[in-house]
C-alpha cells in the first residue's frame, strides 16, 4: 500500500503544476480581452471609420476653404437678422409655393408643428427675409427629397439648445413623413465646434450621408463626456 500512495503522488503533483499552469494562462488570456473591451470605440470607430482614416481625413482637409464656405453659407442664410437674434440653433423652412419663415433658437414641439402645418398651407405669420440658399454642395439631407417642406437647420455640435432642439425636428420627420425634408448646416460658435464639424464632414466623405447623422448625434452626446480631450474622443 505505501508503494502504491508514492506511486499516485508522483503522477498527482506534475499533473496539479500543469492544470494550475493552464488555469493561469487563462486567466492571463481573461485578463488581456477585457484590457482590450475596455478600451471604448472612438465615435468615428461607432460609425464604421477607422481613427486612422478620420485623422488623415482631417489632415488633408483645407480648414480656410471650409471656414469659408461655412461662412458664406450663415451670412446669406442670417441676412435679415438683428445681431442680437444671431445664434443657434436657427432653421428655415421652407414650404409650398416657396413660402419661407424662420425659427429662432429651440422651439418647441408644438410651435414646429404649427409652423410645418402653416407652411403645408403655404402661409406663414413670419417671413423670412434672408438669402438662404436652397442647396448647397455636400448638403446633408435627411429625408424625401422631394418632400413638401424643407427644414434648414444651422446648427453647432456644441450648443446645448442645438442638442435640445433636436428631438423635437426627429420627431417633425416621424410625424410628417415623407413631406418634410431636414437639411443640417454648420454654424460653429463654440471652443470645440469647428474641430468637430471637420470631424463630421470627414465621416461624410468617408462613409457617406448615413453615417453622418448617426456621427451628429454621438456628437450631441459629447456633451456629456468632458473627461476626454475632444481630438481623442473623436
């Protein structure tokens, strides 16, 4: 009997030194995958565009023909606004028969709808008065393209009534489809907002206009994220 317990002690003790070595190696292969999920997706990973592609994007963007355009596009859009009414969000709808009315900064829901009904009606108790451009080249579209009526939104990824107010036009697009159309135009006014809408147009020409308007709203949802730098967050 005394042999036989050495016998089945020195088969035991190296068996126990391999399962505990495979248990370890597990445990370190545990470890190393959730290193790896721990690390969060960027917002343009979110969307389907890689960091690298994002950055070299951004890099080969010329930000003073942007900032331009942007530029040109408010000044016509704001043409009949007092300096004290500038600012965002601010839309301009457009309805049938080309009637056209503004809306100053985040409306509710039931004021838009009032104002879209109007518009179907081709009235409006509040003429536009500026020069707004009815298209523009890389447009961000959302919605028929031959609907009835046209929201032109500009808009700043860092204006907390910007995030506000876009609810309430996602809703206007689920009420009254397929008559409204949403077009998203930039009007950056914040300390982050033109770094973020280089971002965005990126996304754009990367992945196309679907992928836009998902990386807009991951973008409204920095807002609550501070912890981050923004280009890392991107």
């Amino acid at each position: 009997m005394e042999n036989n317990t050495n016998k089945e002690q020195k088969i035991s003790t190296p068996m126990a030194i391999i399962v505990a070595g495979f248990l370890i190696m597990i445990g370190i292969l545990l470890v190393n995958n959730n290193k790896k999920e721990a690390v969060p997706k960027t917002l343009s990973e979110q969307v389907g565009v890689s960091k690298d592609d994002l950055n070299a994007c951004i890099k080969g963007t010329d930000l003073d023909a942007l900032n331009n355009k942007i530029n040109t596009s408010i000044d016509n859009a704001t043409k009949g606004l007092k300096d004290s009414e500038r600012g965002t969000p601010y839309t301009i709808i457009i309805g049938k028969n080309g009637v056209k009315t503004e809306i100053n900064g985040a409306s509710s829901y039931d004021n838009v709808k009032q104002i879209i009904d109007d518009a179907l009606a081709g009235k409006t108790d509040k003429k536009y008065t500026g020069n707004v451009a009815l298209s523009e080249p890389n447009d961000h579209i959302l919605g028929n393209e031959k609907a009835d009526i046209t929201m032109i939104e500009y808009s700043d990824f860092e204006c907390p009534f910007c995030k506000q107010f876009q609810p309430v036009l996602e809703k206007i697009m689920v009420d009254y489809s397929p008559h409204v159309r949403w077009i998203y135009r930039h009007w950056p006014l914040h300390q982050h907002s033109f770094e973020k809408l280089v971002a965005a147009e990126c996304v754009a020409k990367l992945k196309g206009n679907t992928a836009f308007w998902k990386y807009a709203d991951l973008l409204f949802g920095m807002m609550d994220t501070p912890q981050d730098s923004v280009s890392a967050q991107l």
